[in-house]
C-alpha cells in the first residue's frame, strides 16, 4: 500500500529531498540534471530541449507549469526563451524552493509561483501561450478534469506538452490506478485539443531505470534516497508494464 499523494506527502518529499547530497548526485550521473535546478522528477536532461521545441514560446510569452514542484524545468525554459513563468503546486514547500532558484536563474519579475492544483490552478482564462506539466497529470482526480483545466487557461493556438508514463497494456494491474487511468491519447482530443501526438521515450525509461538501480546500490539512511529506493522496488518489479511518453497538443486557434 502507497501513501497517499496529498499535498503533506509532497511537502515531506520535498523537505527530505532538500537535505539530500547523495540523491541529488544520483540524478546529475544518471539524468543528466545540474543540481543546482533542484529537479524532482525524472525528466533527463535533454528533455528540456524537447519541451522547449514543442512549446513554441514567443519572447515574453507565459508559459504555465503545473504541478511544477521546485520548478527546475519551467524555469529552465523560461531562460531559453525569455518567456515568464508562472508555477503552480499544491505543496507549499516545494514553491519556496521554486522561488529561490528563479530569483538566482532569471531576471526579477520573470517568475511566480502560487498554490493551486491540477484542476483549480487559480489562473486565468485563456492567458497563457504555453503550458507544461511534467509528471504531474497522473495525480488530478480524475486525470481528465487536469486536462480540462490545461485546455481553459491557454489561450486559442496555446501549445501544451506532457510527460508521464503509460501502460504498455491497457488494464495490466501491475500499473499504478493513476497511470491506467489516463489515456493520452483518447483523452487530449476528449477534453478539446488538436494535433495530439503521442511519442514514446525508451531512452527516458532507460535512464529511470539506472537511477533506480544506483540509488539501490546506496546503504544508509538518507530518507529522500530511502524514498527513491521504495519507488526504484515498485517500478522495477513491474519493469515492462509501462511506456514512457510525451504528449503534445494545442488549444484550436
Ligand atoms: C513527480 S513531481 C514533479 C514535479 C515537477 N513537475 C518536476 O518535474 O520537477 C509531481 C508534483 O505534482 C504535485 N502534485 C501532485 N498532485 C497535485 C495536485 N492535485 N495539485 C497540484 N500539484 C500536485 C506534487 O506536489 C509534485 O510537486
């Protein structure tokens, strides 16, 4: 049984990842990430460049990262791009540490973060020319009230981009209820968007699976590696029951 995933667990997570050394040189050698952008989540690094591609942010344009945790990535792409950035998260924690690292990485007034969640994210109708949510839409209950949500704060012709996992076969219950629960691809065109494409990312998985297994090869007791360990037994147990993908999309102009 997994705890639940409510904004406390997060803050926790975050709180014990902050004090870890020892995971943060785990996911520079096996994503690639600088830890100084304190990243959570499992993007690799030339992940980055890919978003940013598909986001096709104008200069000055708003991008909006949702569920974006310490916020490494969003505010990476905001400095390639001179976009602004606004983050939403429910776990407060993780917004302190989001502010901090765009207070070092941007210029002042180019990034803001507030609590919100996946499905009431306290932004605006239809304001933002891009929006991003890096393994993030699998937590919104249900899954698909997150992607309405995406689809009424862009703007017409806003662009979207997903990461998060999927199962290889639909039904197959050695994958979380979360991730079955979301169908990309049935369910972007569901909640109104157009040019849905759907890639797979076998070298992502790839470089999950060696951090697993290096943060296995760790003895101590160090709770943000203890915390990766538990995840690393659970995902490498069903290893093959998920794809790893990248969704993008747009609102219809
Ligand atoms: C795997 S982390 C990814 C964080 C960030 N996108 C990154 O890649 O570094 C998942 C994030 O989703 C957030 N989250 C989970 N459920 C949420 C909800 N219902 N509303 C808002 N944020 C949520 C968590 O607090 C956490 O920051």
């Amino acid at each position: 049984m997994t705890a639940a995933r409510d904004a406390a667990y997060f803050d926790q997570w975050y709180a014990d990842m902050a004090a870890s050394p020892v995971r943060d040189a785990i996911v520079a050698r096996t994503l690639g990430l600088p830890p100084e952008l304190r990243f959570a989540s499992v993007l690799p690094w030339p992940g980055v460049a890919e978003l940013t591609e598909h986001l096709r942010l104008p200069p000055d344009g708003l991008l909006l990262d949702i569920a974006c945790g310490r916020g490494g990535y969003g505010i990476e792409i905001a400095a390639r791009t001179g976009a602004r950035v606004v983050g939403v998260d429910f776990a407060a924690v993780a917004l302190g540490h989001a502010r901090a690292i765009a207070a070092a990485r941007l210029p002042a007034g180019r990034a803001s973060f507030h609590v919100g969640t996946l499905t009431a994210t306290g932004v605006a109708d239809g304001g933002a020319d891009a929006l991003m949510c890096v393994d993030g839409t699998q937590f919104a209950e249900p899954p698909q009230a997150a992607l309405a949500e995406f689809h009424r704060v862009l703007k017409p012709g806003g662009r979207l981009a997903l990461t998060c996992w999927a199962a290889v076969t639909p039904g197959d219950d050695r994958v979380p209820a979360r991730i079955r629960a979301l169908d990309l691809a049935r369910d972007l065109p569901a909640a109104g968007f157009t040019g849905v494409e759907v890639h797979d990312r076998p070298e992502w998985l790839a470089a999950e699976r060696d951090m697993y297994e290096q943060a296995l090869a760790v003895p101590g007791p160090d709770p943000a590696v203890l915390s990766l360990q538990n995840e690393g037994r659970r995902a490498l147990a069903a290893w093959g029951s998920m794809r790893r993908v990248l969704a993008v999309a747009a609102r219809p102009a």
